[in-house]
C-alpha cells in the first residue's frame, strides 16, 4: 500500500522524468540515455555496450529460443530489477519480506532464492556501505549510469555490480570500469577493485582460498584491469558514436489523469 504523500520514484527515475502540471501531462525520457543538464543527454553505459560484438553462444542461443528471445529477456529483466531493488533494501537496513502486506508472494522461487543468495554475501563479508544505486557520470567521457554498490571490503574500497544471468559477459568488466571512471571523476572515489556478485553461479559453498568470495550458489567474480577494460569501452563507444553522432532523447508522453 502507498502511503499518502510517497514519493515512489527513485532518484534516478527523477532524471528520466519531465512533470508538467499545467499540462496534466508525465514525459519519461527513454532508457537509452541520461539528462545531464538542460538540453545536455548522455547514453547509458549500458547501451554504449550493445554495440560490442556477441560472442558465438549468444548466437546459438537466439537460434535455439527464435521468437521467444524478447519474451525470455523480458522476464529476466523483471527478475534482475526485483533483485536489485530487495538488496538495495537490505543494505540500506530495511526489512525484505517474501510475502506483501495481503499475504501475497511478492517473488518468484528464483528471484527469492537469488535474494537469499545476496543476503548471504552481505551477512558473510559485512561490507561498509557507501553509496548504493548512485547516478554516475563522465563529462570528459560523456556517458552516464548507474553504480549498484561502492562498499569498503578488506580495507579496500570496491565497486560490485550484481548480476542475475545465466552467464558472464565481457561487457560486464568494462561496463564497470566505466562507472568505476566516472565514480573518480565526478565524486573523487578512486575505485581499488571492481567485481561481479554473480547470483547464478554454480559454487558449492565457501571457498578456503585467501581472495576468493562465494557462497552456495554465488560467488564474486574479481576484475582487477580497470584500465584496461575502460580502454575497450572507449573502444566500443566510437563504434557506438558512429551511428549515433548526436545524442538526442524520445520521450514516452502519458497524462497524469484519466476518466471514462
């Protein structure tokens, strides 16, 4: 239930959104690209990165799936959103329930297991937070996005991303050596090391190697060549930048009111 006078748009959807009272009209910019500052748009990191080149088990994968591969991207897109917001919860000292407030399941199995899984990481390790969900930018870069978790770990300060495929992707070390760029740039955070909290991983429990984080069923995947990795994304951000020479935004318009 919504409290009365909530506010249900996090930060980061604020700047996606264009209200206009007088208009009884509600514009969400599209996902594609970030507002900087009036008339300034920025692409997301993640888009940026659409443009590197899949690898061969990508492809195979489409073959196998064929029609249902959007359907299928979809739902676990919903998942990995659900999963994202119930750790952003716990971190920040809320309550998660399985159940809603009508004795509802508000979860799939899955995604409650992948809750579990990340509960068990931050219970084990006991990160200090400092900053969760963050809104990220490069002005020198011109590329903006959003940073899952920056934590203090073993005396070093690390920027996690979680993640809820089946699999790893290269694109996921340079999309945060990206945000760990724009983390120094624009907050003065020098980033030591990044890492994957891969909540589909095959681990059977704690591992007694010195370095290596896990648990059943998850696991950290370390990437230590953040510059290196941001070297690539610059990369992939000229092939980007050749189809897309000006970053212009689309705007979803809806009112704000309806009435048969």
């Amino acid at each position: 239930m919504i409290k009365q006078g909530m506010n249900i748009l996090k930060q980061n959807e604020k700047k996606r959104l264009d209200f206009q009272p007088e208009l009884k009209q509600i514009n969400f910019l599209d996902r594609r690209v970030y507002k900087r500052s009036e008339g300034v748009y920025y692409p997301s990191v993640t888009t940026i990165l659409q443009y590197m080149p899949k690898n061969k088990f990508f492809e195979s994968w489409l073959k196998d799936v064929g029609h249902n591969a959007d359907l299928i991207m979809r739902r676990a897109g919903k998942e990995g959103t659900q999963v994202h917001e119930a750790a952003e919860s716990l971190v920040l000292g809320q309550e998660v329930s399985w159940m809603d407030d009508y004795g509802n399941a508000k979860y799939s199995q899955i995604v409650w297991e992948m809750i579990l899984k990340f509960y068990d990481f931050w219970s084990t390790y006991k990160p200090e937070l400092i900053s969760t969900e963050d809104f990220v930018y490069s002005d020198e870069f011109k590329f903006a996005g959003t940073a899952d978790l920056v934590v203090k770990m073993d005396n070093e300060t690390w920027l996690l991303d979680l993640k809820t495929s089946n699999s790893l992707h290269k694109s996921y070390d340079l999309q945060l050596a990206a945000y760990a760029k724009a983390l120094e740039e624009t907050k003065g955070i020098k980033i030591d090391r990044t890492g994957i909290i891969w909540l589909k991983a095959q681990s059977r429990g704690p591992s007694k190697k010195e370095g290596v984080y896990q648990g059943k069923g998850w696991k950290i995947k370390v990437i230590d060549e953040i510059d290196y990795n941001f070297d690539l994304f610059k990369t992939i951000y000229k092939l980007y930048s050749l189809e897309n020479p000006n970053v212009e935004p689309i705007y979803n318009s809806y009112p704000t009111t309806l009435k048969l």
